[in-house]
C-alpha cells in the first residue's frame, strides 16, 4: 500500500501529477478542493458556507476540513493507497493529520507565483460533468463548450484574481512553512512544476522509486 500527500500552491499541477500517479498505481485521488465543490454542486448544509469562504479565496476552517478529510478517509475504499490532494494547509492541519495517520512521502511541487497566476486564469471547469480543462495545455475542441457533454466551460468560483491573491498570500505564509514538520516525519520529494506533465510525473516516480509500469 502507497500514501501520499502531493502539495504546492494552487495551479502548480497537483491534480494532474496526482491523477497520473493514481491511474500508474491503482491508487484513489482524495482531493479536499473536488469534495468541496462537490458540497457546493449538491447544496448540501456546508455548501453556503464554502461557497462564500473560497469566493473569497480564504481557507475553510480547520475544524470543517478535518473532519471531511477523516470522513472521507474512514471511507476506506483505497485497496492499494491514496494521494491526498489539497490538505493539510496550515501548521493546526499538519499536526492533526501526522497525529492520526502514517504515510510514505509528501510530493512538493514548486512553481513561481507568476506562473501560477497564469495557469489559474486559464482554469475552466465543466458545469456539467465537472471535467478540467486548461486553456494553456488542455483546450476543447470548441471554445467554451466541453468536448465530453456539451456542457459550458465556467471559470472556477475561487480563480478570480482578487482570490489567486489571497490564495498566494496564503500559501506562503501558511503551507509553505509546515513542509519542515514532514521533513522531520518521513522522505519529501521536491519536484520542479514548470517542466511538461510527463517530465514532472517521471521526476515523482524515479524519487520515490517506484517500480516502472
């Protein structure tokens, strides 16, 4: 069994280093960003309460995070592991999951902050199906219409750019620092996030030595 947690700031390609890891090892993607928007798709009871704490690009608070993030975990339905995307955040986070949990690496993924402003304004969303696309590496067949549904193309509620700001603001102060705290714990494998998707996911596999599929 394989756990990970894959971190960076937002739009360094976590998703996509993460769904490529998974798809490469069997192993389920738990990203905390996809269960919120899924929160705020159904209009469940933390769906008004999400929605407007990462319009605003701040992070949702500690308590509500760890408890999705244990729920989902609980869940159990990683027979060959997991990569946890998007949590822990902040210091409180980082402490509560290295209390309650074991895994094998964290992945960080560096980017320069002008490169990730770039990506996240490219970022559009399915409003059907949910699928990715990125205007920068990914772009539909016709513009602003999904090539899977048919759906519209949307920006993502919190990639505005008063957001990206508060996001970067954030990360740097917040996420960046509890990097040391894994150090301490277990291996930590820097990869270089603007070289292509291929490259950076080869990079991943030959540090954390995993067998070639």
């Amino acid at each position: 069994m394989r756990k990970y947690i894959i971190m960076g700031v937002q739009g360094c390609g976590k998703g996509t280093q993460a769904k490529l890891l998974c798809a490469g090892y069997d192993l389920t993607h738990l990203c905390v960003g996809d269960i919120f928007r899924w929160n705020v798709q159904n209009h469940t009871k933390l769906a008004a309460r999400i929605k407007r704490i990462m319009a605003s690009g701040n992070l949702v608070g500690d308590e509500v995070v760890e408890e999705i993030v244990r729920r989902r975990l609980d869940e159990h339905d990683w027979n060959y592991g997991f990569v946890l995307d998007g949590f822990p955040r902040n210091r409180p986070q980082a402490e509560f999951f290295l209390e309650s949990y074991d895994i094998d690496a964290t992945i960080l993924i560096e980017v320069p902050d002008e490169v990730t402003r770039e990506r996240i304004q490219a970022r559009r969303l399915c409003a059907k199906c949910g699928l990715d696309y990125n205007l920068m590496f990914h772009r539909p067949a016709q513009d602003g219409v999904c090539d899977v549904c048919k759906g519209k193309l949307v920006q993502r509620l919190d990639d505005n750019e008063e957001a990206i700001r508060t996001r970067l603001k954030n990360y740097h102060e917040k996420t960046a620092p509890i990097i040391e705290l894994f150090k301490r714990k277990e291996l930590v494998v820097v990869v270089d996030g603007t070289r292509s998707p291929d490259a950076i996911q080869a990079d991943i596999r030959r540090q954390l030595k995993l067998p070639q599929v």
